[in-house]
C-alpha cells in the first residue's frame, strides 16, 4: 500500500466524541482515507456494503441495537467483504474469542499509540493480523491452557445454568435428582476453578464451553 493509494477505511464507534476525534486523528493521515463513519452496528453494516471500504474500524460495545461481534459477523461474512479491525477498550477473553470467531482480522486497544492504529490499518488492508500485546499475550494463555473436559450431563447442566434455573428446576428438566445436580456441580466448579453459579457460568462464557 502507497500513499498513492491509501486504504479505504469505515469507522463504526456509538459515542460521538470518540468518533470525532478518531476522524480527526485519522485524517492526518495522508495514506488512509476515511469514507464514512457509523455510530451503529446496523449503521455500520449498510454503510460497509454500499461504501465498500477496504477496513473497518470496529469497536465493540455499541449502545442499542447489534454489537460490534453481530456487526463484524455481517460484514464479514459477505462476498468480497472488508477486513474488520476492532478497536476497543476491552480485552477479556470473552471480548476477544467472540471478535476472532465473529471475523476480526485485528484486535487493537484505544491505549495504543497513533502510529500504531495507523500500521494495524495498513496491515489490516493487506489481510494481515494484528494484535495489541495484551491481547496478544491472552490468546497465547489460552492456546498454552487446555480447556477443561466436561462429561455431557456437566455440559447440559451448565447450559440450564446459564439459563437461570435452580437446582430443583434443573433437575426437573433433567429428570435427576437434586442431590446429582449438586454433584455434577461440584465437579464442574473444580474443573473451571470457580465456587459460584455465576462464577462458572462467566468462566464457561469465556472459554466458550456453551453451547
């Protein structure tokens, strides 16, 4: 890519002040051209497919309506579709896996320097990954980490689980007793080294163990 021809990029971001000043900042670029700028995933998506950008700029968190996953997913998920770059400021696992599976080439923090965002840009338009060190270095843990082997019935009850159901409602539904439930819950909290509901239901998000 040349200053001659710079990348065509979209940039999605829902607060209006960050949008402002990340055009302004992306403006002084001579080898990046803004086309058009979305304060919404559904914004994001149309504007994607009727500009047709080389990139998009993606954060994450986006008020109502879809997030920036559903909207990368869209937009991804097209023929001849732009490469996503997600720009945020969240960098859980959970926020990562769902970017990466939804079809983010990249995933960069807002903390990062200008000169940074601008080469992730650039690699981003040539279907290259980047990745912000922190990001970087999670995705690494989480390849270096197997994930915990849950028997099937330790799955369906940590499906009921994130539905909400008691104990009493998970067996009912299951058709066990409330004192299997209780144990399948024991081992499942060992398994994901938590000693909540809600503890292992986060942990289980985050390692996409639901189904």
């Amino acid at each position: 890519m040349t200053a001659a021809t710079p990348v065509r990029l979209l940039v999605c971001d829902d607060h209006a002040v960050v949008r402002a000043g990340l055009l302004a900042l992306l403006g002084s670029a001579d080898d990046i051209e803004v086309v058009g700028a979305a304060g919404s995933g559904e914004e994001a998506v149309a504007l994607a497919a009727k500009l047709r950008p080389q990139v998009v700029l993606m954060d994450l968190q986006l008020g109502d309506g879809i997030d920036g996953v559903e909207a990368t997913r869209q937009i991804a998920g097209r023929p001849g579709a732009p490469y996503v770059l997600v720009l945020t400021t969240y960098d859980t696992d959970a926020d990562i896996n769902r970017a990466i599976a939804a079809g983010a080439t990249g995933y960069l923090l807002k903390a990062e320097r200008p000169e940074e965002l601008f080469a992730a840009i650039h690699a981003a338009a040539e279907g290259r990954t980047t990745l912000s060190p922190p990001v970087a270095s999670r995705v690494m843990a989480q390849l270096r980490t197997p994930a915990p082997q849950l028997t099937e019935r330790e799955q369906e009850i940590l499906a009921k689980l994130a539905q909400g159901l008691g104990n009493r409602e998970i067996a009912r539904a299951l058709f066990i007793s409330e004192a299997t439930v209780k144990t399948h819950l024991g081992r499942i909290y060992d398994k994901l080294g938590v000693d909540t509901r809600s503890g292992a239901v986060a942990a289980a998000k985050e390692r996409r163990l639901l189904r």
